[in-house]
C-alpha cells in the first residue's frame, strides 16, 4: 500500500511539473525577461504555486486544468492514505490495476493536453525558437497590445489621483 502512495505522489509531481513548464513556456513567449523579471520580484510562494501574478498572460482552460488536476491528485492521495490505515485488505491486483490507470490516466491527459495547447507539430521549434512556437488561443499582438492599453489606463488613473490630491 506504501507503493500505491508513491505512485501518486510520484504522478502528482510529474503532472505539476508538466503544467508549471507549459506555464513557464506561455509566459517567455508573451513577455520579454525584464518585465518577467519586474512581476517574480515580489512573488511570494502562494503567489508562485496559485498563478497570481501571471493571470492575464496564462489562458483560463490551463489554469484550470492545473486546478483540477491538483485536486484529484489529493483526493486520491487521501483516499490511499485512508486504505492504508485503516488496513484495508485491497487485493493486489486491483492495486496493480489502479498504478496502470494511475500511470496511463496521467499519460494520455498530458498528450491530449499538449495536442489542445500545442497542436501537432513535426519539430518542437518553441524548444530553439520562441519567435516561432504556436499556441492555441494566444495572440502576442493581441497581447501586447491589451498590454499597451491597459498601461495607458493606469498612468491616466495615476495623473487623475494626483490632480484631486492637489
């Protein structure tokens, strides 16, 4: 039973992993290191482990497959420690069932992940190449663009402050 609890911890930290690097990916793709740099510095761990500082660059479906996933991850993990003491007597087999749909379970949402965000693409060029990777849903004018207006925005609300402050 200790195997089964390893397995799922194992395949938890391989599924954080796998969505905290396409997170990583999206954010060097829309923003340049400086203004990467400018928003981690002060990033708590809450911060950092929630997406909170990255929202408007990270697109909802993979903030929610992050959350999802990290949920069913723990229910899991807590239901494996509750067979474990209560001593349940589970047999093998079902044991071994449960790894392989454990392992294949986190197998095939990870490829289908990659094929929804990445598509199908021969050459993984976002690996040499961050001006030429596509991801499905993001636009860097578009960004960068609602970027520049939102920017905008905040230095009119700084300037009006400033005016009723005097």
């Amino acid at each position: 039973m200790i195997g089964s609890i390893f397995i799922v911890i194992l395949n938890a930290l391989i599924c954080f992993c796998f969505f905290r690097l396409t997170a990583s990916y999206i954010i060097q793709y829309l923003m340049n290191n400086n203004a990467e740099k400018k928003r981690k510095k002060g990033q708590s761990f809450k911060d950092w482990l929630l997406f909170k500082k990255f929202r408007t660059e990270i697109p909802k479906y993979h903030i929610i497959m992050y959350y999802i996933c990290g949920m069913v991850y723990v229910v899991l993990l807590f239901v494996m420690i509750i067979f474990h003491i209560v001593n349940a007597d589970v047999d093998r087999i079902i044991v071994r069932k449960l790894w392989a749909y454990i392992f294949l379970g986190n197998a095939v949402l990870l490829g289908v992940y990659n094929v929804i965000v990445f598509g199908f693409h021969t050459s993984y060029t976002f690996i040499h190449r961050m001006d030429k990777i596509h991801i499905r849903g993001i636009n860097k004018k578009e960004y960068r663009e609602k970027i520049r207006k939102l920017n905008q925005q905040e230095k009119k609300d700084s300037k009006n402050k400033k005016k009723r402050n005097i």
